[in-house]
C-alpha cells in the first residue's frame, strides 16, 4: 500500500501524507468491505474525510483497481495526483494491515457472491457513527492497545550526596576571616638566563581562579 501511495501521488503530497500518517493526524480509520474511510485533521477545525474503495478481489490491489476522494479543496485539482490525506489513509491502512492481515480480505470482499453484480462496488459511505456489520474500527483499538505496551517510566535520576558538605557549610556564629588583597610581588630573576626566561613565561601564562 505505502508503494501504491507512492505511486499515485507527488513527492510533495507524498512526503506530507506520509508525515500525517506517523505524527497523530489520523484520527479513525474505517475498515469495511470494499471501502475505507479516514478522518484526518488538516489545517482546519473539521477533519477531512478520504474514502479509498477497491473492487473485489485478493490480495494488494493494484492503482487501476482502486477509487479515492477526498473532502479537502485539493481533491478538485489532483492532476492524476492523489492528495496528502487520501496518502495518509494507505499509510494507515497499510499499518493495520500488518497488524491485522484479515483486513485486507476484509477490504476486498473476500467471499463475497460471485453472481452478485453489485458487489464490485462498494456503497459510498454515510459517514455514520454508529458502527455497522463488518466495520473494524481497528485504530482505535490499536491505539489503546499501544498504551499497554508503552515501557514504563524511567527512575528519577539519582543523586549523589556530598559528604562533605555538612562539615564545609557555615556554623552559626561563625564569621569569616578577612583576606587582604594581594598585591603584585616584584621577585627578582635567578640569575640563570634561561630559568629566568621560563619562569617569565610561566607568570605571564599563569591563571588563578578563585572559586
């Protein structure tokens, strides 16, 4: 499925349905016989509803065996390119399909008549909510179950005691010394020259930082 959206789309709406797909964007998936349909929350406050139906038959279908539509403004003007959201329902209903291979005969109408004509069609979709026979609305179970799966929570770190720090902290009453400024010491050299020349390169380098 996810090289079939590949296949029907652009790489721009491709790359944006796939990132709806993976960050939450997909709100319900409904699996029934000859057609999905998927919720998916675009830039607007109402989700955009994509339908993907398929004639019947087994296995992956192929492009030419599948019909998409789509709420969105986009679903006018695809130029032979299917939209992000409608991109968005093959990586979905490719995810559950993995996790539940019967679906996909689910989808496709596996065992359906044969001398039935109207079977290769499914009906459009009445967007209730009230689930129907043969319905899986398998993400939101998906979705529970991953919560029970989820690892759980890391320790709080541990933090290491200084020992020492009752002993250095300050005791009530007690007052610190008064340090006196240093002042600069004007040593004189040693006489050896080339002692004299690193001693003044080691005092002109040297860094004291008082903590």
């Amino acid at each position: 499925m996810k090289v079939l959206a590949a296949e029907m789309s652009d790489p721009t709406r491709h790359r944006r349905g796939k990132q709806y797909a993976s960050d939450g964007s997909v709100l319900d998936i409904i699996i029934d016989e000859g057609v999905v349909t998927c919720e998916i929350q675009g830039s607007r406050s109402m989700p955009y509803v994509a339908t993907v139906e398929v004639t019947r038959g087994s296995g992956m279908p192929l492009r030419r065996d599948i019909t998409c539509t789509c709420s969105c403004p986009d679903d006018d003007n695809w130029d032979g390119h299917a939209c992000k959201h409608v991109v968005a329902t093959l990586y979905t209903l490719s995810n559950e399909f993995l996790i539940e291979p019967a679906l996909l005969d689910v989808w496709r109408r596996q065992g359906a008549d044969d001398n039935d004509p109207s079977s290769d069609f499914a009906d459009p979709p009445d967007f209730d909510d009230t689930p129907t026979r043969g319905t899986r609305r398998h993400l939101s179970l998906v979705r529970d179950d991953e919560h029970d799966d989820e690892p759980p929570p890391a320790p709080p770190p541990h933090v290491v005691e200084d020992s020492l720090r009752p002993v250095l902290v300050l005791q009530p009453g007690t007052e610190l010394p008064e340090i006196p400024v240093l002042e600069r010491a004007d040593l004189r050299p040693p006489k050896d020259r080339d002692l004299a020349a690193v001693l003044r390169d080691a005092m002109q380098h040297m860094r004291v930082d008082w903590d």
